[in-house]
C-alpha cells in the first residue's frame, strides 16, 4: 500500500528484487524496507535519461549494477512508452563518468546539465 495516497501496490519483478517502485496514483517514489513501504522524496534523484530503447536500458543498469550505483527505473514494463532512468544525486557525476561514451539509440539524456 502506498504510504502518501493508501493505494493498493502491483509490484512486478524488478520493482520486487531492487525493492524500488513509484506509485501509479500519486507518483510518489517509494522503497520497501523490512516490507514495509517508506516514501522518498524525488530531490534525492535526477532524472537523467529517457529512451525508447529496452537494449541501452539493460546494458545501462547492468554498468549501473556493476559499481552499485544508486537508481530506479520507471516506464520499463510499457511495451512502447518512454522509460525514464533516475540517478540518486549522490551518484549521478559517477554515473555520468561511465555513460560519457556510451552512444544511445533512440535515447535522450536530461541529466547531463550539471545546471539541473
């Protein structure tokens, strides 16, 4: 149950194992510690990158995962939406570090600009 809006959770598999997920309804991120839901307010994590591609997604989580840089996903069980990958601002010069060469495909990142 989300703690901000009471609404009832569908938690799919990567949400499940990162214990990570934004609620549908009222778009509040949340982690599940001790199972049980804590809100997190969205100033800890900067929007970095938008695709349509789940290829650049995967082998960017799999960088991501490699160094345990903290991030969440939303948008990546929609078949053809838009994902948008959110890097925690502690981490996000790290995260730029390792993505600086990587070339997106169909791709757009936003948190590129340290003005954000």
């Amino acid at each position: 149950m989300c703690p901000n809006c009471f609404s009832i959770l569908e938690i799919n598999e990567y949400e499940y194992i990162s214990k990570k997920l934004r609620c549908p309804e009222c778009d509040s991120f949340i982690i599940m510690a001790d199972s049980r839901p804590i809100l997190i307010t969205d100033t800890k994590y900067i929007k970095y990158l938008t695709s349509l591609n789940q290829a650049d997604i995967a082998i960017i989580k799999s960088i991501l995962d490699s160094v345990f840089i903290d991030y969440y996903i939303t948008g990546e069980t929609t078949p053809f939406g838009p994902i948008d990958l959110y890097i925690n601002e502690i981490d996000i010069d790290e995260a730029r570090w390792l993505l600086i060469d990587f070339e997106f495909y169909l791709s757009h990142r936003t948190g590129d600009n340290k003005d954000e």
